[in-house]
C-alpha cells in the first residue's frame, strides 16, 4: 500500500544526515616546474575520505594545488588546513588573525596607523618556519583582498634544484648542515620597512637557531631536495664564514634559476597550499598604494633528514 506524504515527510525527518558524497573536481596541472590548479572542489562542504586522498595525492605529485574559488571563513580554512597535521602559531603573535591564532594575517594595509599584517612576509625566498627543529611540512594561504597588480607569489622546485645541481655543487654539499635563523634578515627588515615589531624576549626565546641538512629527503615522496634559502640559512657548518657565505650565494642562484620557478598570479579567492618540503617561495611585491590581504596557515612536518 502505498505510504501518505504526511507518513514520508515524517520519515524524512527523522533520517540520518546524509553521508558526504565524492565531489567531482578536476586536477590540471600547470604547465612549468610544478603546481596543479584544483577545479570544481568547494571546501565548504564536507570532504569525503576519497576527495581528502586525491588532494594528498595531488599535493604530493605536484608540490603546490590551486583551489579556486573558495568561499571559506578561516574556520573552515584552520579545519582543512588541521587534515594534514598540527598546526604552528607564528611567533608574531600581533598578526595573529583575532579570535585565529592559528591564522597569520599577511598584508600591506594599514588601518588608524596600525599595520592589519605582516607587510614584508616572504621579502626573501624561503621555507616557511625553517629556523624550527621541527620545520612547516606546508602552508595554505587565502586570497583575501587582491591588488590590481602585483602581488604574484613565486615559488621555486627544490627537488629539481638538486637533481640539477652541478656535480661540484652536489659534492660540495653532500652529508653538510646549515644553520637556520629566524633572526638572519630580521635586521635588515626592521630598517628596510616599518613592518617589524622589536621582539620580547619570550619571543627570542622561541626562536632559537637551529641546524638541518643542507639536502633533505621528502618524508613522503622520498625525493632529495635542496633545503637552504636566504631568507633564514645563515651557514653551513664547518666552514669558514667567507666559504659558507659564496657556496650558499652559489646554491641560491641555482635554487631560482627561471627554469624552476613558477608564478602565481592571485584570483579572487584563491587558496595556494604548497609543500615547504619541496619548495621555497618569495612574495614579488606590491605597489605600496594598492591593498593586499592573505591569511596563512602553516602545518607543522617532521625533523628533516
Ligand atoms: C609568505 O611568505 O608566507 C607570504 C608570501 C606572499 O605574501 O606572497
């Protein structure tokens, strides 16, 4: 017999929520060095274990994966960013998204004479939070406001850095560590803009230098990658200071050659999250006058080796 509408209605309402079904989004690879742009995924709704498994999967084989067009509050932002591991609190903790520690404002705007982010981040290629024991496995950053021009993000393939990198250079490297500092530019910085805080001492004290091999291996693709930048390397270990400097100047010409890098011009809305494993990256300035506004995370990876 068949049931009356009031009778479906009521089963309706009492149904289980509905399972989260695979969505059905595109990966296109980008043509260069590395990156994939990721189309038709909404990270507003819930991802499905496969969905999650195809972006691992994508961010490992391309280093960096483009989601465009992500309507997402930074909840959602922390919550997908938190799938791939903990989180790590920049120690400038006044840029911190308020009521988001784990977000980094990063941004030239500056409202009633207050900076809203961090203006210069990424003014010198780097791996994000290198000068920890424990450095950024990857980072997700989140259009916000985007300049007419400018703005562009450059990013540099350190596994082919290495797998280039002339013979001279690969043995003049092989089995060596380089120190790691958060203070190396830092200086510099505070001189060059007025976006640099004086730090307290319990911030000095959570940012204490740190050594790593100067050619790391990816923990999960298992690929060798250069792992020094010149935003935190200050030198090599065991050599001479005038030595270390020329070789690392050497390793940085070659980690940027044209040939390794790609550029990634923002649309509105986009969301980068790049593998800091894998790549380092260089903000490519903003015309003072004109507003930019991202929000960072950053996920916490393993003891590089
Ligand atoms: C960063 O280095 O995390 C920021 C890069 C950018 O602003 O383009």
């Amino acid at each position: 017999m068949p049931q009356s509408n009031a009778l479906l209605r009521d089963v309706d309402a009492h149904a289980e929520p509905q399972a989260a079904q695979p969505q059905a989004f595109e990966l296109r690879p980008l043509p260069g060095p590395l990156g994939a742009e990721l189309i038709g995924l909404d990270l507003s709704r819930e991802l499905t274990r496969e969905d999650f498994a195809r972006i691992h999967q994508a961010h490992l084989d391309h280093h960096l994966l483009v989601f465009r067009d992500q309507r997402i509050t930074p909840r959602q932002h922390i919550d997908f960013s938190r799938r791939f591991g903990p989180l790590m609190i920049h120690v400038l903790h006044q840029f911190h998204l308020p009521g988001h520690p784990e977000i980094l404002t990063v941004s030239n705007i500056v409202e009633n004479g207050k900076p809203v982010g961090l203006g210069d981040a990424g003014k010198y290629w780097h791996s994000d939070i290198s000068y920890k024991a424990l450095p950024s496995l990857g980072s997700l950053l989140h259009a916000q406001e985007l300049p007419s021009e400018g703005g562009d993000t450059l990013f540099a393939n350190m596994h082919l850095a290495y797998d280039t990198l002339p013979e001279a250079l690969r043995n003049a490297v092989e089995g060596r560590r380089a120190v790691h500092s958060y203070l190396a530019k830092y200086g510099q910085l505070q001189k060059e803009g007025n976006w640099r805080p004086n730090l307290s001492a319990q911030q000095v004290a959570q940012v204490q230098e740190v050594s790593h091999p100067v050619v790391r291996t990816h923990p999960e693709n298992g690929r060798r990658a250069l792992f020094v930048s010149e935003g935190f390397t200050t030198r090599i270990e065991g050599l001479p200071q005038d030595e270390s400097d020329a070789l690392l100047a050497e390793l940085y010409a070659h980690s940027v050659r044209p040939e390794h890098v790609y550029r990634h011009h923002w649309r509105e809305h986009d969301l980068v999250f790049w593998d800091n494993r894998s790549l380092i990256h260089l903000a490519g300035g903003t015309p003072d006058h004109l507003r930019r506004k991202l929000y960072r995370t950053t996920i916490e990876g393993d003891a590089p080796f």
